[in-house]
C-alpha cells in the first residue's frame, strides 16, 4: 500500500464524498463526473474514435485485432461515458494490445432499467454482426458497468455464446442491497456514501424486482461460464456484491479469480498514472485478457 493511495484515500474522504453526498440531481452529478474526469491521466496515443453510436473505439498504440474488449463504464447506471473512461481505457488498451469498445449506453433516471442491459445486448450483437466471434470478445465493465458486464455474461452464457473472458471492476451486482458490506463498511469507503444507494437504485430499477438478473447478476444462472476476474478494494461498500458474484459463478463450474485490494478505493483503476495500485491492477487485468483471448501482450 503506497503513500500516494492514503494520500488519494483522504483527497476523496474530504472533498469527493461529501459531494456526491449532497448532489441533487443526476443532471448535476453528471457534470461533476465530466469535470472530474479531467483530472485522469491519459497514455500516450490515446485515441477515442466512434465505431457507430453508441459503440467507441478507444486504444493507445498499435492493437492486435485478433480480439477486443467490450467494456460497460460505471456511473451508477446515470452518469458517465466512454469519455469520461477513456483514459482508463486506453491505458488497458496499451497494456493488453487489445481495441477496447466502449458502449456508451442509455442512463436513468430517463432510460431506466433494462434499457442498458438491452444496449448492452445490442452492442454484442453489433460486434458479432462485423465479424468478431463470441470466443474473441471480452467483456468488462466497472462499477454498475461492472454488473452489466456480468449480467450480460449470464445472458450469452444462456444461448451458448460465451465470451473469451469477463473482467469486473468493483462491480454492482445485487440490487437488493443485501450485502452486509453495505454496512461493515459504510464508515470506511473513502468514496461512495451509503445514504444514496437507495436513492440510487430507485432511479435506476424502472418496473424491474430488484433481483432481476438483468439489473442483479448476482441472482443470474450462468451456464459453463467463462474465466471471469474481479477487482474490488478492500474497504468498499460494494465488498460483498463481488465475494458473493464470485461464489455464484464458481458454483456454476467457473474459474474466478478474486482479488481484494487493501484499502484501494471504489474503482481505483481510474487512477493511473497517481497511485501505482491504479497501474498494478491494470497490468493484471490486461494479462487476463490478452491470456484468456489467446494474443501477445505488451511489456508496457
């Protein structure tokens, strides 16, 4: 655990949460995403194209296209983008030497649930319909992008189109909010105050139960999934949506590999560039997916 994370830890304690604490409106939290997302440092060469609404082309170097990754931003199914993502995106695009694809889906509160899972299911369709196979597409996803990621999962496990591989990072995967890190761990996550999550999940969830597979992956039936890997901080409220979600998928015959991070915060990846945990945990996910889609990676 490095000095620049505990200095991150209290940067996001004193000033970020508080924020989201008290924005008012999705509009609002929007903007402040977008304004914060500046501050993200971008690779070298990083290049953010669109592939077609809502599909964008992020990479940073030379690609192999051999594969691609097809990534869901998180925003609490309300805010962000692709380009609010980019920077991440294009650092695990130069470490992987894969293209990401990022879908820049509907948002609630004005498109509730299952509209992103839907787009979400149309962008796969999308990428097959140019070419690609199923076993050459890998998923991720971060935070909500990280459950619709999963959820996604679950549905092309269902008609036997299984991805190369799924990476999740600190994903939303129980819309019940049944997890009991919701409150073990309420005082210590640096980042996501626990008093929106309700208000949260009511603008998402639309005519949708809460534990709807396409909006809760983590009550889904997944059928011979692929090797699935998920990164979450040790500290976050969301702790226990990824120690249950890998249960699930290792109960169904799946490979999961787990990983807890000491005290990184929610989605810390989005951080390269400011605490080496950021790139660390970036290199990790960008081996899985170069592994598990079978292409050479780059010693970035």
């Amino acid at each position: 655990m490095s000095r620049r994370l505990e200095l991150l830890r209290l940067v996001l304690r004193r000033l970020a949460r508080p924020r989201m604490a008290r924005v008012a409106t999705p509009a609002e939290a929007r903007r402040q995403f977008r304004r914060g997302a500046r501050l993200f440092a971008a690779p070298p060469f990083l290049l953010h194209q669109t592939a077609g609404a809502p599909l964008h082309r992020i990479t940073a170097g030379p690609v192999s296209e051999a594969a691609v990754i097809l990534w869901f931003h998180g925003g609490a199914y309300m805010v962000g983008g692709p380009e609010t993502h980019a920077a991440m995106l294009g650092r695990l695009s130069r470490l992987s030497r894969l293209a990401v694809v990022a879908v820049d889906y509907a948002k609630a509160p004005e498109h509730p649930a299952p509209a992103a899972f839907e787009e979400a299911r149309a962008a796969h369709a999308a990428l097959m319909d140019q070419g690609w196979q199923p076993s050459q597409i890998v998923l991720g996803g971060d935070s909500a992008g990280g459950g619709l990621a999963l959820a996604l999962l679950a549905d092309l496990c269902a008609r036997d189109l299984q991805p190369a591989c799924c990476i999740a990072f600190s994903p939303w995967t129980d819309m019940t909010l049944s997890g009991a890190s919701l409150r073990t761990n309420a005082a210590r996550d640096p980042l996501l105050p626990v008093s929106r999550i309700e208000e949260a999940r009511a603008y998402v969830l639309g005519a949708l139960a809460p534990d709807d597979p396409r909006i809760s992956p983590l009550h889904a039936q997944f059928h011979a999934p692929p090797p699935v890997l998920i990164q979450v901080g040790s500290d976050e409220i969301l702790l226990d949506d990824s120690r249950r979600m890998a249960e699930r998928l290792r109960a169904a015959g799946g490979e999961v590999t787990l990983e807890e991070w000491p005290r990184a915060p929610h989605v810390w990846q989005m951080f390269d560039g400011w605490i080496p945990e950021a790139r660390a945990a970036l290199k990790i996910a960008a081996g899985f997916a170069a592994r598990h889609a079978g292409t050479p990676i780059a010693s970035r």
